[in-house]
C-alpha cells in the first residue's frame, strides 16, 4: 500500500515511512519519526492503493501529545525518612507512575492525582532511611495512550551526617567542641550560635576535605568556667533550598581539687582527688609515669560530688600522681589530669648486735628529706658511756643520721629515736626503736698433728638468733665450717674442720649477727698449733743396709720416739734422734743391717713434756727388691740373648743397656741388638732382654743392663759376653791307616771357662757311643784353648761319614758344628835328574775336595821351605786332585836322600807322609841321561 504522513512541515525533525508488506501477517505499518516533540500535534495518514489508482484514499488522524517531567532532588540527612517527587505537567488523563533504583521497583509510591484544569500530576517517593548519594528514576506511562512508551526521569537523593562534639571538661581549661559533618560532596556552611561574641569563643566552619567527603565546624572555648549548650547550624552553601540542620553542642565543667599528703615512706597511706559539677559519674584511673596504678577507688557520685582515692602500699620519697579523670556523661572528652604530690621520708633504724664490751655506734637514718631534722635519743642515762648525736643533713644524698654511741656494751638495751621537722611544727613525729643486743664468744684452741683432718670451735653465747659465722684464714674463707644450731640456752658452737693442719696456724671466727645483718662482724681468734711427721720408707737391694726414718718438723722441743716390729738384736738400731732448734724438726731412725723381706716398722711419736698429748703412730715400710743376670760365653757368629730380672712387690722400672766396647748406650736403632722389656708389673717381676746378633768382639764385652725407679736411685748389672771360636776337622783316612781322628777345638775361651763336648753321628741322629778302637776326648783348657777329638778305627768306619760335634759353655746355648770324614790317597812321580840340573821331586793328591797343607823334609826330618834352592809349590785342588812339587836348584843335586811329603788334614798335628828317594847321576856324554827313582814308604811311626 501507499502511506503519506502531513500536518507537518518537512525538516530533520520529521522521518516518514511508508513500511513493508507483510505477506505472513498481511500488514503493512506506516510510521512518522518526531524527533523532538515540544507540543501535542494531531498528524494525517492518508493510505492508498499502489496498483489500482482509482482506489479510495483513506485518511487517518494520528495523535501526539507531549508532556513534561520536573524532578524534585533533595538534600537531606542521612538516615531520616524523607520524600522526594516529580512533577508532571501537559497531561490531558493520570498518568501510571512507578519509582525504581537500580531497576527496582520501590515501595512508598504516590502517583498523585491529575489537576485536571492544570493538566498536572506530582507523584511522591517516601525513603525510609535515605544514604548519601542515592539515585532513584520517575517512571511515566500516558494514562490516554497507554501503548505510549514509558518515560524515566532521574531523581537524586543527597544525604549527610552530623555528629554533635559534646564535652565535659575541667574548668577553665581551654577545649574545643565540634559539629562534625559527613558523606558531603561540596563545602557546607556551619554557624554557632549560644554564645556572645568576644575573645572567649572563636567559631570555625571548617573546610570540606573531598577524602573523606567529611567538614568539622569547631568552636573554641577558652576558659569555660560553667555549664552551657551551643548550637550547630548546618545548611548547603550552593543550594539555597536545602534545609538547614540545628544541632545541639553541650559543654559541662568541672572542677578537680587534689588532695597531697606528707607520710612516712615504705608505710601505705591514701591520697585523693575531690571532683565537684559532674552530671554524671566519672571515670577516674591514677598514674605515675604514665604507669596507671594498682590501688584505684573511683568514688560514688553524690551530691558532694565524687571522691576517688590511690593507695600507694610503699611510698617513696617526692612521688608525683596524676588523677586522671574522663567524663562519663561524654566519654569522648579530653580526659584531665591533675597532680598530687605525696611527699615521703624514710627512717632507717641501725640495730645492731656486737660482742660484748665492743663499743660500737647504733643509728637513726632519714632519707628523702629536704632540710635538716630533729633527732632526739632516749632510753639511756646520761653519761660519759653514751654519747648522742643529731647528725648533720646531706642535701646531697638528701639524708640525714642520728648516732648513739655506746662504749662499753654488756646487756641487751633497746634505744629510741626521735625524729621532727625543724621547719614544720605540725610535722609528725616519727619514733623508732633501735636495738643494740650483746653476745660473747669464747674461742676453743687446739694442740694437734699437723696433716691430720681436725676440728676447732667457737661457743657464742647471749645470742637471740641464730648468727652467721665464718672462719678465716688470713683474710680468706675457709671451707668446712658449721655455724652451728643455736640451742634453748641462746648458744651457739661453730667449728671449723683443718684438713691439713700446718704448724702455728690462726683462725679467726667471724661472728655476724643473724638478727641485725647490718651489725658490724666481730673477730675472735682461734690458735691451731700443730707438728708433721713425715715417713722416711724406703725400696733398698736386698742384703743392703739401710736406714729408715720418722722424721717430726713444726716443733718446739724434744719428743719422744719409738720403734716397734722387730725383735731387738745386732741387725737393728733404733734412735730417737735430737730436737733441731733451727729447723724445728727431729728425725728418729731405725737402722736394718741386713734386710732380707718386706717389712713395715712403727714410728710411735708422742710429746715429753705434755703427758696428755695424744700419740702418733706412723707407719714407715723398707721393702727390698732383688736384681739378678747372668753373663754368656758362645761361639762367634751366633745370636745370643742377655737378661735381667728385677724381683719387687711395689717398684716398676724403666731398662737401657750399654756396652762396654761400644762405650754407649745402645739405641733402638741399632740393628745389631733388640731390646725388650716387660712393661706390666707381675707377680713382682719385671725382666729386660738384650738379643745381641753375630757377636765378632775378640776380647770380652760388658754389657750394663739399668733399672731406673721414680722413688729412688737406678740400680745396674755388668753381665760379661764372652766369644769363642770353635775349628772342626778331620784327619786323613787312607785304605792302610788302622784309625783316624775328628777334631772340635775351642779357642779364645774365658778365663776359667771350660767346654762340654759331645758327638753325634748323623746317619743314626744318636750320641755316638764309646765302641772298642773308638774314643771320644774332651780336652783340658789350656790358654784359652781346648782340644777336643774323636778317635775312630777305620774298620768301624765308613769312607765319607758325617758327624755333629756339640759344644756347650754356658748352659743352655749348645753349638753346633758338622764334621765330615774326608779320604784321599798320595802318589810319588818318578823323575829323572842329572847332575848339575834342577831336580824336582812331585807328590800327586787324589781326593781332595780342598786344598791341602804339604811340607817337604830331607833326610834329616829338617823343614827345607826355608833352605835357598829349594822351592815349594803346594798346588790348587783340580778335578780333585793337588799336586805338590819341591824343586832342588843344580847345586843341589849332590844332596841325594830320601825326602818326605808330609799331607797335612784339617786336624792339624796329624798328617800323612811319603818317602821320596833322590839319585843323582852322573851326567851322560849323550841327552838321554838316566832318571831319578822315586818309591812310595810310608812312615808307620809318624801316627797317620
């Protein structure tokens, strides 16, 4: 369809439409855009065919009217129900109104009554309890057009607090009272009003502070000096309309009067402060540096007004209080504070308990005090053995001290002393009792051993309580002492336990009063007088003589001495010995000629002079020790071992050896000898042991073995190490001989030393028995030498055999020593000589497995080595066999003969020997010559 809009002249502020057919709903909607309605207007909406124009056009009135919506915003206070509204005028029926605050729809709506000739309506909001800054909406829907959409106007609601400042002070002191406005968002007016204006008062309104959207109107008053109320005007500075707040401010007074006080100190008393023009009770709490106080009694209101007292249980000197009082009507008042003195002396009385007839000074001390005092004693006669005195004040130490000097005390008294002000006659007097009370002590000396644990004492009598007592010992404290338990007879013993006594000893007994301890400590003396005994024991070699002793020092005359624990005879001496004025001693002795055993004697000491004093009896031990060693003889190149053995029931030793040859001590670095030692005492033996390896001295060596003793002197043992040599051989055996010998001699023997000699054969591991053509010698020593054989017959013997010779000279070291039965035979060599030439004659030696010793002889049994012209070659042992030569230069060739060589063994004085002939012929006219006979003859006479 065709729709066109008229009754309005085109412009921006009119849009028609025509719209767009709806073939679901069969419509079409024709609309008019009015921008900005400002009156009611009546538009025409012709409607007309689009495709048949001779269709009727249909006109259609179409209604707008307009109306307008005045909001009411308000300010108001916080918290107090209020009505806000909005007005609405150009209305032609009621319209519906409903209020909202954050699209919620508000109870307490009025929607008002339309005037019909007005053509207006106001429509009402209650807020019960109305905030700061609240936003509420006016919601109008046309009561004509009610499909007309709804219209919402904004209406606020502003709120602010005041709190009213209210005081209660004391009188005339300055305070400042306040109208304190908040949640505001600009700067408020404030006046005050209730007063004439002048010097006393000094109004401020305040400034607004935008963080904390708060203003506080003050009002200073200067000197208040009676009760009154001020009123607080609070009203908006921009809107004039806003309603204007009065608040009542009030401000009472009162008055505070303390109530100071003088007293005694450390003696409980009350102070007060005395409150007067209180409407209500106050709270009132008391302090001393800021320290609130135990002790507090607030007081009940009446209509005196209210008392609060302060118990100070232990005053002192010049204490200043507050009286701090709050009001209870406005609790957020300043609280006063008012100072009460409490001004306090002390008096001190100087009781004292003294030994009797010690003059001595009792007092009366003030303290605290500001001025000199009067001090009067009483309670004594007057008189040359009391002397009073007032004293003089110290303004430094703010003190002043009455003495009552009192020289000769003897009985318990009980004096009083006065004290006044000088200045203030009102002042109390204050009396003290001061008491001087009297005890004696008598000290109880002692005769006694000196480091013998001991007990001296002092009886204190006239005691009232039990007193402290020291003892000392120039000027120190001792320690052992028991003050003692004060009895129904008012005595009290205390003792001093000495441990260790020493002679002429002084003690002083230090009595302190136990009830008055400010009493001065009297000193009485105590005298120990003691003497020492000392035990001379001893640790001596057994067999020694000796003397032991029993030695007294710290003494003043002769004592007696005795002995006891043996039988009298020649082998003990007792003496008492002399007293030595000197040294203050006396030494008494027991001499023992020949001790044998351990044995403990007794020293029984007692005083000459003083038949009461008690004996000493003191125990002095002589214990013997034995040291023992032996020497050694051996066989050079073996290890031997040296010892000592000390025998002692209460010595340990420490051992070193030297040697003699050495001339040092041996070290433990030497690796020719190791040293041991036991080093744990048991049964009573102790032994040190000297393992000497290959022993080579020629000449015997002494070696000391030391015992050295913490108690007493080192004891030594000289031990001799003798070396000697032992040369084992054999004879010759040769198929002819009947008997043969081994031989086993010792040379280098010790000086009286002899060796035992025994035989083994080693093919059976037995001592070889004596058997017929057999025999076994052990000779006699003879400078130092031994020789010692075995004689076999070579019938019983096999060629080659070994035997063991064992030597023995010190018991217990046995050498060993093989010895083998060596065989060889010896064979002439012919040679031919000439005279005039070298001839030389040869022996041949089968069998030897070592050099041999050959000598030659001539004729005449003479040793030729020596002759000129003769050489003698032994020969070196070859595939076993040694050949000998003796050649005879030309100009010896006429001393033809029979010469002999002579085999010697190992044996040494046995030997084998050939005859060898010489024939020198005469020399040949031709080289062939003629050679020399040589013959085998043996000598049977010569034992081989």
């Amino acid at each position: 369809m065709n729709i066109e809009w008229s009754g309005f002249v085109k412009g921006d502020n009119f849009v028609p439409d025509l719209g767009t057919y709806n073939a679901g709903t069969k419509s079409q909607t024709g609309t008019l855009t009015v921008k900005s309605p400002d009156t009611d207007k009546t538009y025409t909406c012709s409607v007309s065919s689009t495709t048949n124009k001779d269709s009727t056009v249909k006109n259609i009135d179409v209604h707008l009217n307009v109306y307008d919506v005045k909001p009411v915003s308000k300010d108001t206070f916080a918290s107090t129900s209020t009505t806000i509204s909005c007005a609405i005028s150009g209305l032609t029926t009621k319209a519906t109104v409903i209020w909202k605050k954050d699209s919620v729809t508000q109870e307490g709506t009025e929607e008002g009554v339309l005037d019909t000739d007005a053509g207006s309506q106001v429509s009402t909001l209650t807020v019960a309890n109305p905030q700061n800054d609240e936003v509420f909406t006016c919601v109008v829907t046309s009561g004509e057009y009610t499909s007309s959409d709804p219209s919402e106007t904004v209406v606020n609601l502003n709120t602010f607090s005041v709190e009213s400042g209210s005081k209660e002070v004391l009188i005339g002191t300055e305070t400042v009272i306040s109208c304190k406005i908040t949640e505001i968002t600009e700067q408020m007016d404030i006046e005050w009003s209730g007063f004439e204006k002048g010097d006393n008062f000094v109004p401020d309104l305040g400034t607004y502070n935008a963080g904390t959207k708060s203003q506080t109107g003050t009002l200073t008053v200067k000197s208040p000096d009676t009760d009154k109320t001020y009123t607080c005007s609070v009203s908006s500075t921009t809107n004039k309309d806003s309603t204007v707040k009065n608040i009542d401010v009030h401000l009472n007074v009162y008055d505070v009067k303390p109530v100071s006080k003088d007293t005694f100190a450390s003696t409980s008393t009350t102070i007060s402060c005395e409150i007067s023009g209180l409407t209500t009770k106050a709270t009132v709490i008391w302090k001393k540096d800021s320290v609130t106080q135990e002790g507090t009694e607030e007081g009940v209101l009446d209509n005196d007004g209210q008392v609060s007292t302060l118990t100070v249980a232990n005053p002192q000197n010049d204490e200043v209080f507050t009286c701090v009082v709050t009001s209870g009507e406005y609790t957020s008042s300043d609280p006063s504070e008012t100072v009460v003195n409490l001004n306090t002396f002390l008096v001190e009385s100087g009781s004292k308990e003294v030994l009797i007839g010690t003059e001595t000074v009792i007092s009366c001390k003030i303290t605290e005090i500001t001025e000199q005092m009067d001090i009067e004693w009483s309670g004594f006669e007057k008189g040359d053995n009391f002397v009073p005195d007032l004293g003089t004040y110290n303004a430094g130490t703010k003190s002043q001290t009455g003495t009552l000097t009192v020289k000769s005390p003897d009985t318990d008294k009980t004096y009083t002393c006065s004290v006044s002000s000088t200045t203030n006659k009102d002042s109390t007097v204050k009396n003290i009792d001061v008491h001087l009370n009297v005890y004696d002590v008598k000290p109880v000396s002692k005769d006694t051993f000196a480091s013998t644990s001991t007990t001296i004492s002092c009886e204190i009598s006239g005691l009232t309580t039990k007193a402290t007592v020291i003892w000392k010992k120039d000027s120190v404290t001792q320690e052992g002492t028991e003050e003692g338990v004060l009895d129904n007879d008012a005595r009290q013993v205390s003792t001093l336990t000495v441990a260790n006594p020493q002679n002429d000893e002084v003690f002083t007994c230090v009595v302190t009063s136990g009830e008055y301890t400010s009493s001065d400590p009297s000193e009485t003396v105590v005298n120990l007088n003691t003497f020492s005994v000392e035990s001379g024991s001893k640790e001596v070699l057994i067999g020694t003589e000796t003397v032991i002793s029993c030695k007294i020092t710290e003494i003043t005359e002769q004592m007696d001495i005795e002995w006891s624990g043996f039988e009298k005879g020649d082998n003990f001496v007792p003496d008492p010995g002399t007293y030595n004025a000197g040294t203050k001693s006396q030494t008494g002795t027991l001499t023992v000629k020949s001790p044998d055993v351990d044995k403990t004697y007794t020293c029984t000491i007692s005083s000459i002079l003083n038949s009461f004093s008690p004996k000493k009896t003191v125990d002095v031990a002589l214990n013997v020790y034995a040291f023992e060693g032996t020497g050694k003889e051996i066989y050079r190149g073996s290890t031997v071992t040296l010892s000592c053995l000390l025998s002692a029931t209460e010595l340990v030793a420490s051992f070193s050896w030297a040697s003699k040859e050495k001339d040092a001590i041996i070290g433990a670095d030497d690796s020719n000898y190791l040293i041991k030692s036991d080093q744990a005492h048991k049964d009573g033996k102790q032994s040190s042991y000297l393992e000497i390896k290959s022993p080579a001295t020629e000449t015997p060596d002494v070696f000391t073995c030391e015992a050295k003793f913490t108690s007493i002197p080192a004891t030594s043992l000289a031990l001799e190490l003798h070396v000697y040599d032992v040369n084992p051989s054999s004879e010759v055996l040769v198929q002819a001989l009947s008997s043969t010998k081994l031989y086993c001699n010792i040379s280098n023997l010790g000086t009286g030393s002899a060796a035992t000699v025994w035989w083994i054969r080693n093919s059976d591991k037995e001592e070889f028995d004596d058997e017929e053509g057999n025999n076994a010698v052990t000779g006699t020593p003879d400078n130092s030498n031994q020789v010692n054989y075995l004689s076999l017959d070579s019938t019983l013997t096999k060629i080659d055999d070994v035997f063991t010779c064992l030597v023995e000279v010190t018991e217990g070291e046995t050498a060993e020593f093989e010895v083998t039965l060596n065989t060889f035979t010896v064979n002439p060599i012919e040679e031919h000589s000439h005279e005039g030439k070298t001839a030389v004659l040869s022996c041949q030696i089968t069998g030897a497995d070592k050099q041999l010793v050959v000598k030659w002889t001539d004729d005449k049994g003479e040793d030729v080595s020596k002759v000129n012209g003769y050489e003698i070659i032994q020969g070196e042992v070859e595939n076993n066999i040694q050949t000998s030569t003796l050649s005879l230069s030309g100009e010896h060739t006429g001393d033809d003969g029979e010469y002999k060589c002579l085999v010697s063994s190992d044996g040494g004085e046995s030997f084998y020997s050939h005859s060898v002939p010489l024939n020198v012929l005469a020399s040949p006219n031709n080289d062939e010559g003629f050679g020399a006979f040589v013959s085998d003859h043996p000598d049977k006479n010569d034992n081989s």
